[in-house]
C-alpha cells in the first residue's frame, strides 16, 4: 500500500498533467485564427468615401475544426490603428472581414467603423493579438502590382 505522501504525489502529477493537456488546447485554439487577406489599395481614388473604405478589409481565417469567439481580439496596423472584436463566433474553416469603413455586423463581415483608410499604400504590417493580448500573427506587404496581400 503506497504512503498517504506517494497518493498525493501520483494525484499531482495526474493534476499537472490534466491542466499541460488543457493549456495547449487553449493555444491551439487562439493559434488557429490567421490573418489570411489584406486588401489594402481599393479600387478607384482614395477620397474616403464609405464604399471605398469598405473595399480595404483585413480577411482571417479559422482552421481549426471548432468554432472560435473572437470577442476581444484586435487587430494593429504600424501606425497603432487598432480594431477590437466584439462578441463574434467564427464557424470552423471560415473567414470575416474586417472592412475599414462603417456598415452593420453580419456573417463573415465586420466593420472598423473608421472614417479614413488604415493600410498604407506603400506597406504596412497587420499584427494579431488574442483576447489575453498575447500576438497570434502577422502579415507584412509593400506596394507591388498588386491591391492585396495573401498572408
């Protein structure tokens, strides 16, 4: 018969090992939400009109086989734009865009609510962070032939 110290010991390391298994999954879960699209030069000229604005979007992505609340997350520009999530779920292996301008929350689209443009032109670096504040990912560009950048 083990010692009543030996039980505690075998319980604590059955403890410890439960929570290691809970926190990856956390991680895993923050860790599966990508910036996937920048769209950061709208078509026509940059006069801030609102259809314009809307048409500039950072897109993310979930792979994981779950669905992910995204209330909290936020999203940075270099110039220290920010966008915080309000209470969103994205479903498994979907996307949401966060456009710049204004327009009403719906599946897959959100809006910055912003009355001028947050993607430079010439480049810019989008940053990721979780609820908890912790960076989940980044995607640069700079100006080339193109109007947005794959992540």
């Amino acid at each position: 018969m083990r010692s009543r110290a030996a039980r505690l010991s075998a319980v604590a390391a059955v403890a410890g090992c439960a929570v290691a298994l809970l926190i990856p999954g956390q991680a895993q879960a923050a860790g599966a939400i990508q910036l996937y699209k920048i769209y950061y030069d709208s078509p026509g000229s940059d006069r801030g009109g609102n259809t314009s604005l809307n048409a500039e979007y950072v897109q993310l992505r979930n792979t994981s086989r779950s669905a992910v609340q995204l209330k909290g997350f936020t999203i940075r520009d270099n110039a220290g734009y920010t966008y915080t999530f309000p209470s969103y779920k994205i479903s498994a292996g979907k996307t949401v865009k966060v456009h710049t301008g204004k327009g009403t929350k719906s599946a897959g689209h959100v809006y910055w609510g912003r009355g001028w443009y947050v993607w430079n032109n010439t480049g810019d670096k989008a940053r990721l962070y979780n609820a908890g504040g912790s960076q989940v990912d980044t995607c640069s560009y700079s100006s080339g032939k193109s109007a947005y950048k794959m992540c």
